[in-house]
C-alpha cells in the first residue's frame, strides 16, 4: 500500500515545470528511479515505525499465544532477510508502475481516478499471492511466483514450506530484471505522452525493422 503513494509524485512538478529541467539535465530514468528510491526510504521510516510499535504489543502478549511456534523450513534468519528483499522488490515493483502510471496523469482529479484501478490491482496480486502460499507447489503457485508483480508476496511465502535457497536468488534476479524494465517504460511513455519528445513505441519499433536489411535481397 505505501507503493501506491508513487501516484502523484510528478503532479506538482508537471504543474510548475520543473520535471522538464529535470528530464534535460539527467536521463529520466535516473528521475524515475530517485524517486523510487526516496519513496523507499520513506516507506522504512513508516515500517520501522509500526514495527517497534507491533514489536513492543508482541513482547506484552502471554507465551501461550503460540508465536513462539513459528519456525520457517528455510530458517528464520534466512526467511526474515528474504523477506526484506522481497519488500523491497515489492515496493520497487509496484512503485515503478505506479509512478509510470501517475505520470501520464495531468490534474489531482485524473490522479484520484486512477487509485481505484491501482487498488484493485494490488488487491488481486496480493489475493493471487494468499492463495499461492494455501497451495504451494501446484499450477496457481508457479505462476504466482513467475509472474513478476506476485513474485515477492509468493515467493516469500515460499520460504516457510521450502528449504530450497536457490530458487530465491533466481526470483531476486528475475524481479530486479523487471524493475529495470518497468521503469525504463515509464520514462519513455512518459516522454512521449507528456514531453512530447521522441517517439511512441510502435513507430520506433516499426523504425528499427525498417533499418533492417532483408536477407537474400540483392543491391546491385
């Protein structure tokens, strides 16, 4: 939920152009991703917060609350380090999408319209998520833990029914692959649709095919 909050970051600097003198002076991708990282840092603050709080109600709680039962397959320092990854792929996953998102949005108005589709979607890959970790090992687990936007809740949750590390190093590298992609496609829509500089996607790629030379074609 703290990712959602990468809506409306570039709605002011639109609006008094600052994001302009930005994107001339550093790629916009690097913009994109100080962002996302500034919102992390952020959303630390905000964890670390609630956390000293729950820890705190957690230390008061009678032992026979039966906490001290939970022991993950893989280890619980392990689990508690992957978990933090996780978070942090999280954050970086949604965020990108929601900054590329928020980032075609001109007004406060369109920005509020578009935190119901926002909801919605991390209600489903969290959902998506939940009933991964009831089934692990089946159809609905793999594909929670491929698709890139589920993978950290899923994988996570991997971790306390699986001993296996190998398969976390692979799921960190494959969402770190995404995160790249996806803030590499929100700066370029966001150039086009809002700079109004460079061109669409669909032209460059029909641009790049049309550069290619045709096999067996003869010049002479």
């Amino acid at each position: 939920m703290l990712a959602s909050q990468a809506v409306g970051t570039l709605a002011e600097e639109k609006s008094n152009k600052v994001i302009e003198i930005l994107a001339a002076s550093v790629p916009l991708e690097a913009v994109f991703f100080g962002k996302l990282m500034g919102l992390f840092a952020i959303a630390l603050v905000f964890v670390a917060f609630w956390g000293g709080l729950a820890s705190v109600g957690l230390a008061v709680l009678p032992a026979s609350a039966g906490l001290e039962s939970f022991a993950p397959v893989i280890g619980t320092p392990i689990f508690i380090v992957l978990a933090c990854c996780y978070f942090a792929m999280a954050f970086m996953l949604l965020g990108a999408i929601f900054l590329g998102v928020g980032a075609q949005a001109s007004t406060m108005r369109e920005i509020q319209m578009l935190s119901l589709p926002i909801t919605l979607f991390q209600l489903i890959m969290f959902g998506l998520s939940m009933a991964a970790a009831g089934q692990p090992g089946t159809g609905i687990a793999r594909f929670a833990e491929i698709f890139p936007f589920s993978s950290p809740f899923a994988m996570a949750a991997r971790g306390a029914t699986d001993p296996a590390l190998w398969p976390h190093m692979l799921a960190l590298g494959w969402q770190f692959v995404w995160v790249a992609l996806t803030i590499a496609a929100g700066a370029h829509f966001f150039r086009y649709g809002v700079l109004k500089s460079g061109v669409g996607p669909f032209r460059a790629l029909g641009r790049k095919l049309a550069r290619r030379p045709v096999r067996g074609t003869n010049y002479h």
